[in-house]
C-alpha cells in the first residue's frame, strides 16, 4: 500500500478541501428530492444529499444549515434533521450538537486508513466471489467491462476531472466482479467504504490522467478474475486502489508545494 505522508494532517487537509473545491462550478447543481420505493421523506432527503456530498456539490467542512437546505432541496426542517443524522451515523456528516451540522472534511491520514480497509475487503469479496462466480456472473462482469472501457476512453476527453458516468460505470465495473461473493455484509461495508473513497477520488481531479492507462488497469482485472487467476485479480485490484491513493498525494504534494513558493 502506498504511504501518504509528507504533510502535516492541517495541511494535507487544506490544500484537499483546495483541489475539492477548485473543481466546482454552475453544473455541479444539487440533487432533486424524490420519493420512491416506499422511502420516507427523511430517507429521500438523506440518499440526495448523500449523493451531493460525494459528488461534492456540498463541499467538505460547508456547514449545513436547516433554513439553507430547506430552500436548496425543498424539504422540512424535521426530515432535513433526520437525514443530517442518518449521515453522521456513515460519517459524511459530523454532528457538533447545538452547533448544527457540518460535511465531514478530507484528510489524507484517513483516507489511507480508508484505502487500506477497502482493499481488504474488496480483495476478500474477490476472492469469493471468483470461486462462487457462474455463468450469470461472467456476463455481468463482461458488460460491464465494456461500459467500462467506453467510459475509460471518454474521460481522456473529460475537461473537468471525473464525470458522474465514469464514476457510475466504474462503481458497477467493482460491484459486478465481487457480485458473486455470496455476503450481504461484506457488500454492505464495501459499499459504505466505496461512498467514503468517491469523495477523494473525485476531489484529486485526476490532474496526471494522461499519465495512467485505467482502461489496461480495468482490463487486466477483467482478464484475471474472468481466467479464475484469483491471486493476479487481487494483486491488480490492491495495485488499481493505489494508484488512486497516489495520484491523491501527488496533486496534494503539489498544490502545497506551489503555495508554499508563492509565499516565500
């Protein structure tokens, strides 16, 4: 695993919250509220500011307030609360009691904690997954191999950093190969440590895209799982996250850089 270090945990959080907000602009608008699936309000309230707090639509340390969000998603103040709290219990959210809420920040030290525990258990999903893996597995992990190299090849031409269809194609491609697992709560940490994970890949801004090949990387790890090959499908996805880790650190390394020449 990649190490992070370099900075002090101040400054590798700041110069983050820099690049997170340095990708925003008039696109990036607030998800609609929408009732389905039988969900409450509290609960629909909740999934669309999730999705905006790892789009970064809601940027990290933003405080939250009730009468703000009342008029950004056109929702009460009881549910708003309700879904402020179901998010500080996934610590996208910090509740500071009579202070309201706040968007949990971004800090290199914890998402190489984060990294580490997600490539644990993605790789022990893997594993399982390859040796349970049918013939209904191994279409799933071919069409969405495909979806995934089409959207590969797009975001070379991206202009921004990460686009929702690569990010939505990516976390398919994942899900896809360790579908077959057959453990509902290996896929349940999974899937709360892949919400975690957006929130930095998309801050990075993939400023050294040019500089990796994603869709050899994604390929490769098709390849491998598909062959049943399980010790090179794990070895290329522990590979595949760090690589993410450190282009994190790498664009980190050089904003702090850059702004501690400019001051002298």
């Amino acid at each position: 695993m990649l190490g992070l270090s370099g900075f002090s945990s101040d400054v590798r959080g700041n110069t983050l919250t820099e690049i997170s907000a340095a990708r925003h602009d008039a696109a990036d608008t607030p998800t609609s509220v929408t009732l389905d699936g039988g969900n409450t309000l509290a609960q629909a309230a909740c999934k669309a500011l999730r999705v905006d707090i790892i789009r970064g639509v809601r940027s990290p340390g933003e405080r939250l307030r009730i009468e703000k969000l009342k008029t950004i998603y056109n929702v009460g103040p009881t549910p708003l609360r309700e879904a402020l709290q179901m998010l500080a219990a996934d610590q996208l959210v910090l509740a500071e009691g009579n202070r309201g809420f706040t968007v949990a920040p971004l800090d290199l030290n914890e998402f190489e904690d984060l990294n580490r525990a997600r490539t644990a258990v993605e790789t022990a999903a893997l594993r399982l997954s390859i040796a349970n893996g049918g013939t209904d597995w191994e279409a799933a992990v071919v069409a969405a191999s495909y979806v995934m190299k089409k959207e590969d090849a797009a975001l070379l031409q991206a202009q921004d950093g990460v686009t929702d269809a690569w990010e939505q194609a990516n976390s398919a491609f994942h899900t896809a190969i360790v579908s077959a697992c057959g453990s509902k709560w290996l896929l349940r940490v999974r899937r709360g440590l892949h919400d975690q994970c957006e929130r930095y890949r998309r801050a990075s801004v993939y400023r050294k895209l040019g500089e990796r090949d994603l869709n050899a990387e994604h390929q490769a790890i098709t390849e491998a799982a598909l062959a049943r090959n399980v010790d090179l499908a794990c070895e290329l996805t522990e590979r595949h996250f760090a690589l993410t880790a450190s282009l994190l650190s790498d664009a980190t390394s050089g904003l702090a850089a850059h702004r501690g020449g400019s001051t002298g």
